[in-house]
C-alpha cells in the first residue's frame, strides 16, 4: 500500500496528471495484489458506471455551472462594488472589500480557482489604482479565493459527504460559522498590516449612502439566491442536487437579465462547466482505483488498527494528520488530496475518541478540519494555486512579494485551525441546532 502511495506521488513530481497517476498505480497495485487480469478488467467494467451513476454527482456541475453564469454575468462586479460602498473608504477598506466579495462569491461558486480568478480580474485593477501594496492586493486576494471552498456550497465538502456515506446539507451547515470566522480573520489581518504599514492600504473615497444603497440593492438577486440554495437544503424541502438545480437557473436568469451575459458568455459558461467537471470526474475515476487498490494491500485497515493501539494521544494523532494534509498541498490540488486521502485517515479518525463527540459528530467536524488545511494548500509555499493566478494577474508583483503578502493571512488561518481544533462545538452549533 505504501509503495502504490509512494509511486503515484513520483509520477506526480514529473507532472502525470493526477486522476491519470491515480489509475495507473491504482490498475498497476490491483493487478499485482490479485494476480488476476480478468479480475482487473472486470473491475474496470464496473468502476465508471459505480461511481458516475451516483445521483449526488450532479450537483458538482451544477455548483460549477452557477458560479460560471455568475462569473459570466458581471455579478462578480457587483458584489464587489457592493462591499467597496460600505468598507472602502477605511484604511485597507478596499483589500476588505474584495475578501468580502469573494466570500460573496464564493457563496454561489463552490471553487477557490474560480473565486480567485475571477475575483482578482476584478479587484485587483481598483486596488492597484489606490496604490495599494503589491503584497497587500495579491496576498489579500489569493488569501480571499480559498473562501470559495470554505463558504458553502464547496465541491470538496460535496466529495467529501459521497466518500464518507455524510449528509451534504449537514456538511454545508458546518461550514458556515468557521467560513465567517475565516473572512472575519482575513479582513483583521488587513487591518493589522495598513496599521503597521499605513501606505501598504491606503483609504478610498467614501460613498454616499443613497449609492451603497443602490449598490447593495444591485446584489440583493444574488444574496436571494444563495438563501434559497442554503436554506433550501437546510430546510429539507429540497434537496442538494435540487436546491443547486434552482439556483444555476436562478443565476442564469439574473445574468441575462442584468443585461451581463449574452449568447457566447452562455456558450462559455457552459464549456467551462463541461471542462471543469470532466476533469474532476476523471479525478474521481483515478481515486477509485487507487483506493480498491488500497483496500486490497489492506492498509487503511492495518494503519488505523496500528494507530489505535499505539497508544498515541488521538489529538496529537489528528495534528500529524493535518500537518500531512499541509504538506500535501506542496503537490497536489484540494480536490485530489481529499479523494486520495480520506479512505485512509478517516477510518483512523473515526476509531479515535474527540471531546466525547459522537460518531456523526465526529465525521462532520473531520470534514470542516480537513477542508481548512486543504485550503491552506492553496495559498503556501512553494506551490499554492491561488498564488500563481493572482499573480498571473499583477504581472508588475514578483511571485516572492506575493507569498510574503500571504503570510500573515496564513498565520490567521492557523489560528483558526487551532480554534476548531480546541473548540469542536464551533463547526456543530449550527447542525445541532437545525438537525438536533
């Protein structure tokens, strides 16, 4: 099992795709643990259809599809002008603007690669013509983009839930409270470098309050579609796949509508939807071969087992997981790390007691721990994904300043990880709560 691990990380190195890396040492491990090129074959019969028969499956594409009419639609623009109206005219206040506007946007996305992209087109320009630092307006926006995944709807809690048998709307609710914690965080974080460097975030000009009226009057659309989304899972009168339904076609409609999005944005949103979901769903196929091989060598088994009775503190056991997990953002997407990684740490979890928590409990808060450190590989160093398209975007930033401005949003992210950590009731209060 760790020699399979330890191949397909190789092939990562030299730059094999991932879903590809996963199948081959996957197809590779199976074939040598069996014996049996029949058992292979037939095995890969069944694997595509098992897996992309799955119902819950749709919602991907359709998350993927809202964010790309939102993005198509100008109503990117408009959340940000929106949080421009209100905190601009503070010191840093438009670096708070746009880690505001990507939560917004996130809310209707569900990815960190496109909240990033997408929001940096459009807040970086008005962040530079403030004169606002190169680290500050990169290391701000690549910092903002991982809250694509934290605030919900997020494709990696939605993969997550299908690994795990876990409810996605319960999912959802967890990420929601410890999401605001992490933009609250990140707008502190700017406004303790502008104190400590006052010229890094210069203030803007203030608006007047009939213009942040018609400014938030513009997004009030979106703000109704992410609460009929969220609350229609919530409230179980729709389901995740529904719920995601409703609003791309609310989505779509606002953006025709608002006058943003005409025949070749729909063209594009729907090629960008194809293309985004064809690569995940290849990824999937990969991790499940790679994991039928893992199941075979026996290794999340013997390895949870292992852990069990060594005796290890289970909380010093949960931080040599998430170190794990930061250091596999070195190599890897979010989306690859928690399909090639959940079938082996969660049985080791789960076989651990935490604050007394319940099993379901246990599961959820796992779930939002992972997601955090996933999005920390988005934004450290040496790879960080965010990183390198924020600052394709400020071609004028040299790459260093922007991992220098990320640091202290790093620091934040940590400290919220710890929080989690001390604190489990942060990620349950909400599922408690609705769910009882």
């Amino acid at each position: 099992g760790f020699l399979i691990f330890g191949v397909m990380l190789a092939l990562m190195v030299v730059r094999v795709p991932i879903g590809i890396a996963m199948f081959t040492v996957g197809a590779a491990g199976y074939l040598y643990l069996t014996g049996n090129l029949n058992a292979l074959l037939n095995s890969l019969k069944n694997l595509a259809y098992a897996r992309l028969s799955n119902y819950d499956l749709v919602v991907i594409p359709l998350f993927f599809l809202m964010g790309q009419f939102a993005t198509h639609g100008g109503l990117s623009k408009a959340l940000f002008r929106c949080v421009s109206a209100f905190l601009g005219h503070r010191k840093g206040g438009i670096a708070m603007a746009a880690v505001g506007a990507c939560a917004g946007f996130g809310a209707i996305c569900g990815s960190s690669l496109a909240t990033a992209a997408t929001m940096g087109q459009v807040a970086l320009p008005e962040l530079r013509r403030y004169g606002y630092s190169g680290s500050l307006a990169t290391g701000a926006l690549a910092a903002g983009g991982t809250l694509g995944i934290m605030i919900p709807p997020s494709v990696p809690l939605v993969i997550y839930a299908i690994l795990t048998q876990e409810s996605i709307g319960k999912l959802f609710m967890a990420a929601v409270l410890p999401g605001l914690i992490a933009m609250v965080g990140y707008m502190i974080v700017v406004r303790l470098v502008v104190a400590v460097n006052p010229a890094a975030g210069p203030a803007g000009p203030r608006v007047a309050w009939s213009e942040r009226l018609r400014s938030l009057a513009a997004v009030a659309p979106v703000l109704l579609v992410f609460v009929v989304v969220i609350v229609g899972i919530y409230g179980g009168w729709a389901n995740p796949t529904e719920a995601a339904a409703i609003g791309a076609a609310a989505c779509g409609v606002l953006a025709v509508v608002s006058g943003g999005m005409r025949w070749r944005g729909v063209v594009a949103s729907v090629l960008g939807t194809a293309q985004a979901t064809a690569m995940i769903f290849l990824v999937l196929l990969g991790a499940d071969m790679l994991n039928t091989a893992l199941a075979l060598s026996q290794m999340p088994v013997e390895l949870a087992a292992w852990v069990k009775a060594a005796g290890l503190s289970p909380m010093l056991v949960m931080v040599a997981i998430l170190v794990i997990y930061i250091a596999l953002g070195c190599v890897m997407d979010s989306l690859a790390m928690i399909l090639l990684t959940i079938p082996i740490f969660y049985p080791v979890v789960m076989g651990l007691e935490f604050h007394g928590l319940t099993e379901t409990d246990k599961s959820i808060w796992f779930g939002i721990l992972a997601l955090m450190v996933v999005e920390i590989g988005l934004v450290h160093p040496p790879v960080g994904m965010n990183v390198f398209i924020i600052n394709r975007l400020a071609k004028d930033v040299p790459l260093s300043e922007t991992f220098r401005g990320v640091l202290p949003f790093l620091a934040s992210d940590l400290l919220r990880i710890a929080l989690l950590l001390a604190f489990p009731a942060i990620s349950l209060v909400l599922v408690r709560t609705f769910h009882g």
